[in-house]
C-alpha cells in the first residue's frame, strides 16, 4: 500500500480555509491524486487537490471540515510530523 510521509501542514491563507499537507509518497512511482483518500484510521479524508513540486515534494489540500473531523476523532496533524499515513486509491 502505498503511504504519505508527513512533512507540513498549514491552513491555505488568505485564499480558503483549506489545509495543505506537504510530504512525499513512497513508493516514489505512486501517482496521487484528486479524490484519493488518506486513512486515519477508521477516518477517511478526501484529497482535494494535488500539486508536486521538486523543492517540496507533494502538496495535498484538504478541507477544513476534514481536519474538524480529525480533531473530532482525538488526531491531531501537528503531532503527526514524520507519520506515514495509507493512501487509498479513489480507483480501487
């Protein structure tokens, strides 16, 4: 299964209340994208947007009711710098 390692995250000011997530994928020939899902769990959140670039590696958006969800749920993203979270394919 492939994983995001998180890296970042920061809420997408002043455009939205949006959060991006900066990270890596392993393994390195994943492809993310738009409507794949992270796993949290039992918690499933929705990638928004994806961006990769050479100097960051991938940047995920998600939404600000997703991280509200997560809170909900007692996780934290600000704890899990360097936590490898599952990547579900929105194909499968």
């Amino acid at each position: 299964m492939a994983t995001f390692l998180l890296r970042i995250s920061f809420r997408n000011q002043p455009t939205g209340s949006d959060f991006l997530l900066t990270g890596r994928v392993y393994p390195s020939s994943t492809i993310i994208k738009a409507g794949d899902w992270l796993l949290f769990g039992a918690i499933k959140v929705l990638v928004k947007q994806v961006e990769t670039t050479d100097y960051q590696g991938v940047m995920l958006t998600i939404s600000q009711d997703a991280v509200e969800t997560l809170r909900r749920g007692g996780i934290t993203l600000t704890k899990l710098y360097g936590t490898e979270i599952p990547i579900e394919s929105a194909a499968q």
